[in-house]
C-alpha cells in the first residue's frame, strides 16, 4: 500500500483522482486494475509512448491535459496512487447498491 506521506502535490492528486472517477463512472475499473498492475514497472515506457501518440490524439482532447496526465503516469508513485484511487472508488460505488 502506498505511503501518504509520498510527495505528490495537490493539483496532481486531483488529477489523478479525476481520471479514477472516470474510469469508475464508466464501469472499467477492474480492466484499468489489471492492466495498470501489469504496467506499472513500464510505467516510464507508457508515458514516452503517450508523448509520441500525442499530435495525434490532441487533435481529439485537449493537449494541456493530456501532456499533463502523460508526465504524471511516467512515475510509479503516481500509477500506484490512480490504482488506490480506482480501489477506493470501486469499493465505495459497491458499498452504495
């Protein structure tokens, strides 16, 4: 389980905690689990690839977020807060029905 006390700051978290929401809200959360499990050491590796994909899937969304999101899934620390976040989310949205 990952230490609070790891320096993400605020603005990130919120971010990250955005994106969790998300792939909850559209019911991917134990996909994105196993996926960002397997990945997570690569996690270096998948961020450089957003960045080469990024002229062509900026065209879509807007680039400001994506580059952002990109840059905060390079680092392991941040895979790992999105996956407790996507945890707690998904324990929450079960406890609710």
């Amino acid at each position: 389980m990952m230490d609070e006390s790891m320096s993400i700051c605020q603005s990130d978290k919120q971010l990250i905690s955005s994106l969790a929401q998300k792939i909850v809200r559209h019911g991917m959360a134990i996909p994105a689990i196993f996926f960002l499990e397997m990945v997570k050491y690569l996690s270096f590796f998948g961020g450089q690839i957003m960045i080469f994909f990024g002229p062509i899937i900026t065209s879509f969304i807007p680039s400001h977020s994506y580059y952002k999101m990109a840059e905060l899934l390079e680092d392991r620390k941040n895979v790992e807060f999105l996956l407790i976040q996507i945890e707690r989310l998904e324990r929450l949205r079960k406890n609710e029905k």
